[in-house]
C-alpha cells in the first residue's frame, strides 16, 4: 500500500511541528509548506529518512500553493497569526490565504482537507482577528465542503506564546495583569469577616479553556482519517476553564514566583495596547484587548476532543515538564535536592 502524501501549511510552527512527528509515526510522507525552508530542516530527524520534506510556499502566491498541493492525499492548514505585519495581515493570511489552500486543494483533487481556525471566529466580532478567522472558515467550507474546521482554544505546551510569556516576564518585573477586571472595584461594608471588604478582579477577567498541543495534533490526525469528521466544526478546549487570575495564579505556583496581579479593565487594556502593539513582537495590541472582551471558552452545544476520540488533558499534567526553568536557580537546586 502506498503511503498517504500530507502537505501541512504552517508545518514549522509550534502546532506543526508536534502534528508533523505524530504524521510521520503514520508512515506518511509529508511535505511541510513555509516560507523559510533553511528553519524547517529541524523537523526531518522527526521521521524515515526521505519522509518529511520542507517545501517553499506562500499562502500569498497561489502558484506555490498549488504546487504543494498537487499529487496529495491529504492538506492540514495551521498558518495564523496573532498581529499584522506589512503584508502579513489578517485578511491576506486567515481569510484569502485560508480560500487559497481550500481551493488549490479541492483542484488537486485532495481527499481530506483540515483547517485550524480559533475559538472566537464570529464574522460580527469586534476584533478584526475574529473576523478574519470566521470569514476563513467560510470561505474554505464554501470551497472544500467536506472540510473539517477545528477551533482551539488558548493552546499550550513547551513552545507556547502564553505560559511562557507570562512566565518570562515575572522575571522582569514585580506585577503581572490580570485583564477584564471592573473599571470600579467593589467595595463591601462590614462583611461577616472584616469591617471592609474590596474587590478588585470581579469574576477573574477574561475566561480561557486552554488546551494542550499535544491533544490538538491528536484531534487534527484524527479528523484526516475520520470520514464522519467531514464538513463539521470543532471547539477544543481542556478539561477546566480558569479566569485570567486563575491562569496567572496556576503560573506563578508552578514557577514558585510571588507577584502581585494588577487588575487590568479593558479601557486601560486598550491604551496600553495603542503603545505595546508597534513592538517588534507585541505583548499585546487592541485588537488583542478587543477579543480578550469575549470569554475564549468552547461552546456546550460544538463537538470537541471527546468526538474525536481525544482525552483533554490538563494544564497542571503538562505545565510543570517546562515551567520549572523559569523558577530561581535557589529555587530550582531546592526542586532536585
């Protein structure tokens, strides 16, 4: 039997390069499509030799995305991103890069098409993120009907963008945020165990639902070879939903750090953005502010991890295997002692 051909767009990313090693544990033969194919020559030991291979494309050429495509069985879709730079914007990238691939792969005569999006995609969404991300969807469902869509949630694991962000930056600084909190803090007079009483954070901020990558390059294989996965649309999120303070609180505990959380209302959110987003890298921009207003939580009513035959599993498995570095070296000599 001949092995199955996977063209993954985005295969070099934190999402690609674990679903690329679970791929090539298949016996497939993969093609990788990025831009820099130099930074993607870390992923063949992954695999036989011969069976992974980087290839140039650009979800901007059309051309290029037609080549990666020809002669495959299957097409895995994970290019996002989460600020505009130049050319690379939202529209260019989630929406038209989205209906590039979708229609290269339907003419290429693909059999399986799995595209990632993200928890929030709403065409009326505030956030031209969102937006974006739900008129990719659109467009590739229109393309390539039998499509399957999966939505994650905040995703972590060792390479993530969250965890370790927040976690990096407790080493530079006493005060972490804690976005979402109530522009006035409520203030309670005489409660059973005090003569006052102030609340800062409200219900915690922003809610999120993370899930680990692992479980996401699980479901994403799962959905290539499960027919009953075609045409349908997926929210995956872990097994708990934490506040923005419970997130930071989880973070700060396995890093073994103290640092007071600032309540952070989105109005303040917002100017700071309007600074931080010209960054090289942002920490955060208002669009960004604009989706944390929305809870990132799976929808009751979307098939998850569950439906595709995947387990959630927890934050607190996975976050002590690559936060630990972040504690003091006292602390991490007192960790191995």
């Amino acid at each position: 039997m001949t092995a199955p051909v996977i063209t993954v767009f985005g295969g070099s990313g934190f999402i690609g390069r674990h679903l690329v090693q679970r791929l090539a544990q298949t016996g497939a033969t993969i093609r990788v499509a990025v831009r820099d194919t130099e930074a993607a020559q870390f992923l063949k030991p992954l695999g036989e030799v011969g069976s992974i291979v980087p290839i140039w494309a650009s979800l901007n050429d059309a051309d290029s995305v037609a080549r990666a495509v020809d002669g495959a069985d299957q097409v895995v879709n994970l290019v996002g991103i989460l600020f505009e730079r130049g050319k690379a914007t939202f529209q260019a990238i989630h929406a038209e890069g989205a209906a590039t691939v979708a229609k290269a792969a339907k003419a290429a005569g693909v059999k399986r098409l799995v595209h990632l999006s993200a928890i929030g995609a709403d065409k009326d969404s505030p956030s031209a993120y969102a937006r974006t991300k739900a008129e990719g969807e659109a467009a590739v469902l229109d393309a390539f009907p039998e499509a399957s869509v999966l939505r994650p949630s905040v995703v972590f694991g060792p390479e993530d963008d969250f965890f370790n962000q927040f976690a990096g930056l407790s080493r530079l600084t006493w005060v972490l945020p804690v976005f979402g909190c109530p522009t006035i803090p409520k203030v309670t007079l005489f409660p059973e165990d005090g003569i006052i009483d102030i609340d800062l954070y409200g219900d915690g901020g922003t809610r999120f639902q993370p899930v680990y990558v692992g479980d996401v390059a699980d479901a994403i294989v799962k959905a290539l070879h499960d027919t009953n996965a075609s045409g349908k649309t997926y929210e995956l999120g872990g097994p708990r939903v934490y506040s923005f303070k419970q997130v930071m609180e989880l973070m700060l505990a396995e890093i073994d750090r103290k640092r007071f959380l600032m309540p952070v209302p989105f109005g303040l959110a917002a100017f700071i953005g309007w600074f931080t987003e010209f960054m090289p890298k942002p920490l955060l921009t208002r669009d960004q502010v604009k989706l944390l207003r929305s809870d990132n939580v799976a929808g009751d009513k979307m098939p998850g991890l569950n439906d595709l035959g995947v387990t959630p599993t927890p934050a607190e498995a996975i976050l002590p295997t690559y936060l630990h570095r972040f504690r003091t070296p006292a602390r991490q000599r007192a960790r191995f002692a």
